[in-house]
C-alpha cells in the first residue's frame, strides 16, 4: 500500500558565515515550498544545484526540521527528533536510494548482508526467513542468486543500484526517496534502472519523490513535475502539461537543453546566490522576457489549468505563444 505526501508552506534557512570574521548570514534553502504527492503517484523535483532539491528530501526523511510549515505521510508528521515509536514507523515507511551506487555500499559486505541487514535490525525473522527474503529481493531487482555472495566490487555500477534498490525494499516501505538514482550510471545502464523503477511501482504500489537535475529523466519516470527555483517553486503540475505547455521561461529552457540537438534557450549568467536573492522575480536576473513588474513585484504561485501552477507574470503571454 503507497502513501501520500504533504508538503506545506515549508521554509528552511541556514546560518552562514562567509569568513571568519564576517556576521552571520541567513541562506534561504526553502521558501514557503507547497507539494502533494499522491499515493502510488511520483513527484519529480527538477531544478539546478542550488535550487533547493536536496534540502526538501533531507526534510521529508526526517534529517532535519524545517523552520516553518508541516510535513506530513498519511497525515502523520514528519519531522527530526521523533518520539522512538514515531520514528520507526518513518524508517519503515519511507527508504532512500541515494546517487552514488559505489559509495553507498559497505565495501566489506557481501550483497546478501547489505541486503538483509535491515530486516536484521528490524528483527524481521529468523535467519533462515531472512536468507530466504533477500533471494526473494535480489530476484524482484533482476539480480541472480549468485550474487548473494559477492562484494560490491566484483558488481557493475548498475547491479551495485539494483542492490541498493532491494536494500531499500527490505522492509516493505511504501515511499522511496529517489536522489539522482541513474545520473552515476551509464546512459544504457540508466535506461534499465529506470525501467526497473517503474515496474516495481507498479508491482508494489509505491509512492517516488524523485529527485534529479536532468529533466529527460524526471519526464521518463514522474506522473508530476515540480521546478524549483532558488528554494521556491516556479512550475508545478501534471508532467504532460508542465513538459507540453510550459508556462515558466525557466522551465522552457530546461526542456530545450534536455532535447538532444535542440536550440537552446538562453539563460543569462549564473543562478545568484541565495544569501542575497534578487528583488521581485528571482529569475528576472537570468529571464530574457523580463520586464519591469518581474524586477520589482514577485509573482505569485497561480493556477493556470487543472493542477498547473506557475510563478510568473507571462504565464498568459506564455499560453499564446505555445498555442
């Protein structure tokens, strides 16, 4: 059984000092970040480094709190510092599936421990029912039996994923947590593993946040696309409108540079930095259709159609010149 996700007005800051000597700075990782994920349904955030990605994950796992606003799965809150029993009931629900399928494996364990480790821990049965939960597992993955007994460096980049990915299952979570889970994989390598994610939510019913700077890939695996800005969002929806109709000029130009041989639309200078954000649209720096409301007012979050949301003054002007 999936579970759904509520993200509501979250903000989180981070104390900065840029020197030794220098006051302290407030950096804006998340700004009054609004999302909903329904259950069986996958969340793709998309945005550069910076824009916020990753905080939201740490925050929805429970690492660490948010400064304002509730997170919750199946309305029960999501936080650090949970009572004991709270916190268990996160680790079973929601597991993680980290980036780096080389670094995120204990190099002296065999792939039938690092599997069944957390059904070890969670005492989930004798061992003969364990040995026989992870031969299940690995088969779920694509993975031979074989391989039970092999370290991680006898395992290819993409077996060393799949690994993780039953690590992840062991204990029947209803919610994954997909942190750039192909971009260390070759691109043939990364076809298969997102193919196997999308069989094993349909198998298992689950619910993905997904979390990646390649659109090509959030487009592929997510029902909804979520495009962060600076700690904000600036496009939100249903993928086929967000990737069809685009209403953000940041959006449309992430599209355009995930299209192979397609032109590029121009994105002047670098993201600014989030300890001293521009005034009114924070893409007016880089957005070249900005005018003279994005320099000074910042848009609102407002629905275009349907679950379409959009963050900018143009959205209309945008409509027409997609139709």
């Amino acid at each position: 059984m999936s579970a759904r996700i509520h993200i509501e007005a979250v903000s989180k800051t981070y104390p900065v000092r840029t020197s030794l000597f220098s006051r302290r700075r407030e950096l804006a990782a998340l700004r009054g970040v609004s999302l909903r994920i329904e259950a069986g349904t996958t969340l793709g955030l998309v945005g550069e480094s910076g824009s916020g990605k990753s905080t939201l994950a740490r925050l929805v796992m429970g690492a660490e709190n948010a400064d304002a606003g509730k997170i919750s799965i199946d309305g029960r809150d999501v936080r650090a510092g949970l009572p004991r029993a709270a916190d268990a009931w996160l680790r079973r629900t929601l597991q993680p599936v980290l980036q780096d399928p080389y670094g995120a494996l204990n190099p002296r364990m065999t792939v039938a421990e690092t599997v069944g480790e957390p059904l070890h821990i969670q005492r989930q049965g004798s061992r003969a029912e364990i040995a026989a939960r992870v031969r299940e597992l690995l088969e779920l993955v694509g993975l031979s039996a074989a391989l039970a007994t092999s370290l991680p460096v006898a395992l290819s980049g993409g077996q060393r994923q799949r690994v993780a990915i039953a690590r992840a299952l062991s204990i029947s979570p209803r919610v994954l947590i997909l942190d750039e889970p192909v971009s260390a994989l070759d691109m043939s390598v990364q076809a298969q593993v997102i193919n196997l994610l999308q069989d094993l939510q349909d198998r298992l019913g689950l619910t993905y946040l997904l979390i990646s700077h390649d659109l090509a890939v959030v487009a592929h695996l997510s029902t909804h696309i979520a495009v962060l800005y600076l700690g904000q969002v600036v496009e939100a929806g249903d993928r086929n409108a967000v990737i069809r109709t685009p209403r953000h000029p940041y959006t449309r130009s992430l599209i355009a540079a995930a299209e192979p041989g397609g032109e590029v639309e121009a994105i002047q200078g670098e993201m600014p930095s989030p300890l001293a954000p521009p005034s009114g649209c924070p893409f007016h720096p880089r957005c070249p259709q900005a005018v003279s409301e994005c320099r000074s007012t910042p848009p609102a979050l407002r629905r275009i159609s349907g679950t379409h949301l959009a963050a900018c003054h143009l959205a209309d002007s945008a409509q027409e010149t997609a139709a």
